[in-house]
C-alpha cells in the first residue's frame, strides 16, 4: 500500500509542474511586461530556499555580484526564469563524493543584466545541447519534467528581449548564461 501511495504522490506531484509549467507559458505569452526593480540576490535565495528540498542532497547556494546598478524588468516572468533555472540545478545535482554546489553570478550595468546560474550536475551532452530549448524536449529521461521549463525559458528570455545560453559537459555540470535589458526607469520616471 506504501509503495502504491509513494507512486500516487509522485504522478501527482509530476501532473501539479505539468499544469504550472502550461500555466507559466500562457502568463508569458498574453501578459504585459510590467517593469519594477529587482533585487537578484534575495529572488535567487529566495527561490533557492524554495526549491532546495526537493533534492536529497545538500546543496550550497553562492552567490557572487558584480556592479552595483540597479536592474528593473518584469518580476514575475524574471522569477519564473531564474526559478526554472535554479530549480533544474537542484534536480540535476549528482550523486558523488563532490559536495553539490549551484553558484548564481549577476553583473548589472546601465544597460543590461548578465546572470550566470552554475552547478556541479550531471551536465548535459553536447549533441542534446542545441535541443534543450525546445518544446517538450527532454535532454534526460531519469528525472521526471514535462520538457517545458527550458523552452518556457526561451520564450521568457524572448519577451524580455535577451538571450539565453549554455555551457555544458556530462559529469562537470551546466552554467546557463542569461542576459537581459536593464530598463532603468519605472514607468512614470521619465
């Protein structure tokens, strides 16, 4: 009965992020952007803190800023991002002897913010690398996911007007490069 429950709970679970990734996608695509000051540091712990017991493991959030500007974009699509992202770094983290670490590095100027999301996973293939971003598309078939936290990803990075990359090796781990406008003034502050 135990085991029958555990099943239950984990399709449940595996249908809940099905619908809130179907969710994110739809509030991307009809929504405005509404811009508002964001703090990178406390979103990162933030969603860091969030996400980080869903892994077995214990893993070490860093967190390195450079540049002291101020950086306004859309809130709820910048979190859904970096959430996705640091969600995927926690889920992928590697069971081996190197303790798991995710290293978040943000550089923020006048005009745009550059954010680097750093783990020690289990990386992902060259060959599965350009694919990544794709709808539904699974680069690994252990975990569970719907295949559409990176491609929501895509599409956020898109609306914002930025651009999201990778680098990646099997067993070193994945640093996910995004970089973003900085819109530097609120509506009203013209």
């Amino acid at each position: 009965v135990i085991r029958y429950l555990k099943k239950i709970d984990e399709i449940s679970h595996r249908l809940d992020q099905s619908i809130k990734d179907i969710l994110a996608y739809s509030k991307n695509k009809r929504t405005d952007l509404k811009y508002e000051l964001i703090e990178p540091e406390s979103l990162a712990q933030k969603l860091f803190e969030n996400a980080k017991y869903f892994s077995k493991r214990e893993i070490q959030l860093q967190i390195v800023k450079k540049g002291s500007t101020a950086f306004i974009s859309d809130y709820m699509r910048v979190t859904s991002l970096l959430g996705n992202l640091i969600s995927n770094s926690i889920k992928y983290s590697c069971d081996r002897e190197v303790p798991s670490f995710i290293k978040f590095t943000y550089t923020v100027d006048e005009n745009e913010g550059v954010f680097e999301i750093e783990d020690n996973g289990i990386g992902i293939p060259e060959e599965k690398q350009t694919r990544i971003f794709e709808m539904f598309y699974r680069a690994n078939s252990e975990t569970s996911g719907s295949g559409l936290g990176l491609y929501i990803c895509a599409e956020i990075v898109k609306k914002l007007g930025g651009l999201i990359t990778v680098r990646s090796q099997p067993g070193k781990g994945s640093t996910f490069i995004v970089t973003l406008p900085n819109n530097k003034l609120l509506p009203g502050e013209e």
